[in-house]
C-alpha cells in the first residue's frame, strides 16, 4: 500500500524516520509549574518513563504545547475549558493505553493518507505555506477514521468515539488516515 504526507517540519528528506527523545525543536521545552511544585525536568523524565523510546513531532507538540485554557463568560456564568484537541488527544491515550496497547501511541507515530489528493487537501489548512510531498514505508500502520477525533458531545459519547476509533471502525462518512510506527522510509514524490 502507498502511503503519502507533507513533509510540515523538514524531516522528510533525511530518508528515515524516527522518534525522538528530547524535543524535535530546541526552543521547545516543559515549562516549570506555575506553582512551584515540580520543575519541567521533572515532566520530562516522566514522559520519557511513559514513551521510553521517545516521541514523534506530533507527540512531542502536543505534550509540550500549552492547553490554552478558553475561558467562556457570560453575563451569568464563567466556564474555564482545555483546548478542545489537548482533551482529544489525553482522552484517547488514556483509552489506548487501557483498552488497546496493542495499537500504537498517538503521540509515537507519524500520520500519512493513501492519496496525494488527501494529502493536498490537507496542507490547505496551512494557506500561506507549501510542504513537499514524500511516499511512506513502514511495516506498522494502523488504519483509522479522523472523524471519531471528538470530544464535543457528552462524556460518555466522547469515551465511545475515543473505543471506536481504537477498533478501527468506520464513521457513516469515513475520513481515513494511516498511523504509521517507525522505522519509516520516505522517498520524495
């Protein structure tokens, strides 16, 4: 099966992939607790006792990125909220990690479709920007359906969406993507 992605961060061109055990990009780092009471060396030793092996790109972003906690008000109320993909992301881990250890870590893999045409469709999310294209190779993908990646309805919808994408089943209008455990080889397209 061919399988295709952007080349987002320059990775590509190198001819493998892999995970990495520190931050992919070195201004990126934990941050020390506000309050005082762990230090970010200390949340950097415990993800890598979580993913020993490392991180992807993807993995090390969403680990470090800050949940930018949205504050909604109202003339009544004041609502304080995680970033709707943070919660998407440990939701599903959680769930993987319970329910499914066999499937890989979201947070180790790399992500490909199985058309250029997806793949084109999806860099339009970045307008001002255009990636190369690479073909990947890996002996372990997981095929999976973007659209269960929600977390918006109620607690126990967002915890069937979360098994559900785990399964690999299929919503009523499937958006497929490929997960994809290193190693990995890319070839240019």
């Amino acid at each position: 099966m061919k399988l295709y992605s952007a080349d987002r961060r320059g990775f590509y061109q190198h001819g493998k992939l892999m995970l990495f055990k520190t931050p992919h990009d070195p201004l990126m780092k934990f941050e020390d607790s506000p309050r005082g009471d762990f230090g970010g060396e200390e949340v950097l030793k415990h993800m890598l006792a979580l993913f020993p092996d490392g991180l992807s790109p993807h993995g090390w972003d969403h680990a470090i990125r800050p949940a930018n906690v949205v504050v909604f008000t109202s003339a009544t109320t004041s609502i304080t909220a995680v970033e709707h993909s943070c919660a998407i992301e440990m939701l599903f881990e959680f769930v993987r990690r319970e329910n499914f250890k066999h499937r890989p870590s979201r947070f180790q893999s790399y992500y490909a479709f199985d058309s250029i045409a997806e793949v084109e469709e999806f860099t339009k999310l970045f307008p001002d920007k255009t990636f190369p294209i690479y073909e990947l190779n890996s002996a372990g993908v997981f095929k999976c359906d973007q659209k269960w990646m929600n977390v918006s309805d109620n607690i126990g919808s967002a915890f069937y969406r979360a098994h559900q994408f785990w399964t690999g089943a299929a919503t009523k209008e499937p958006k497929w993507e490929y997960m994809l455990q290193t190693p990995i080889t890319t070839t240019p397209v």
